[in-house]
C-alpha cells in the first residue's frame, strides 16, 4: 500500500476563504499510481482518510485519481489514503500527506492569498499591495476578525483602506512616541 500514493496532490480551492479558527471547505484532488492488490484479494474502491477518519471514497477499482470536498479545522491536516478489497476489507493506510493551510509560513491563509493575488508568494507580513499603511498581513488579522477601517470599509489588500485602523502606523506612532517619552 505505500507504493499506492506515489503522488498525491491537493489542491486548495476554499469555497469560504479565510476562515482561519473555523473549518474552511476545501476541494482536493487526489492522485496515486495504479495499484496492485495482494493476491487473492479484489480492490473495490479507495477512501481517503483525514486523521485517520474516512472523508471520501470511490467505489471505482480501477481509480488512480479522485475529487473531494473536504472539511480542513487544523492549521497542519494529515491525509492517508487505503484500498478497500470485495470483501469488506481494507488495506494499510499510506504514507501520511501533510496539508497546511498556511504552507509558506508567513501567517496569511493561503487561500486568502489566492483569492487576493492569485499567488502565495506575493503577500506576506512586510508587503503592502495598496500601499495604504496596512501590510498585507494586518488587513488579513483585521478581516478575519471582521474590523472595518474608520469608514466602515472591509479591509482587503487590492483597495486603499482609511488610516487609523487596527495596525496602521498612525495608530502605532502616537503609542510608540508615548513610551518612549516616559
């Protein structure tokens, strides 16, 4: 069965992006190689299991590949994928495949980079796409946490945000000069 997931991939289409502490609906494409069963034993389909609890199945034996909407809850989601034989058995799971949904590491969803830039590498914690005084990675805090700017404006990195808004720095400086004058 390890040689049965040679390669998997997973694709990261969130239908709800963003959603850092709720779960977040992902589409995921599986992959594996063709798959030789052990002798005397039929393969009647393959499930997909995230942390070690079935989330999707085909029923097709001669499967390589599958499509499945996943409910993704942790940061870091482990997926394994088995074979199920005609009777009612099930192989040993594969080689764990580790899902992040943060996998650039830079505290921005890549989902919401994706919807934004279409990319995970343009936004990070220093960048500021609009050049508003926001990095992209306060306006990401700010609309997870559902603040508006001081005009009742969604935060979003593609359109200039109004000042004063949780993290912008005419809101930090006030607070550093404070400090540093006592």
């Amino acid at each position: 069965m390890h040689r049965l997931l040679l390669r998997l991939y997973l694709c990261f289409l969130c239908s709800m992006p963003g959603l850092a502490t709720a779960a977040t609906t992902a589409a995921i494409h599986v992959a594996w190689s063709p798959y030789t069963p052990p002798s005397q034993l039929a393969v009647s389909g393959f499930r997909l299991h995230r942390e070690g609890v079935p989330v999707c199945r085909t029923t097709n034996a001669r499967a390589t590949a599958m499509d499945c909407t996943v409910s993704i809850v942790a940061e870091t989601t482990s997926f394994t994928l088995t074979a199920t034989f005609a009777n009612g058995t099930e192989s040993p799971h594969s080689a764990p495949f580790f899902f992040k949904l943060d996998a650039d590491e830079d505290g921005i969803l890549d989902s919401w980079e994706m919807s934004f830039f279409g990319n995970t590498t343009t936004a990070d914690a220093t960048s500021d796409a609009d050049r508003d005084g926001y990095t992209d990675l306060q306006e990401f805090r700010n609309a997870q946490n559902g603040e508006t700017d001081p005009q009742g404006a969604r935060y979003d990195p593609k359109r200039v945000n109004a000042p004063g808004g949780t993290g912008h720095p005419s809101r930090i400086l006030p607070i550093l000069q404070l400090l540093l004058s006592d």
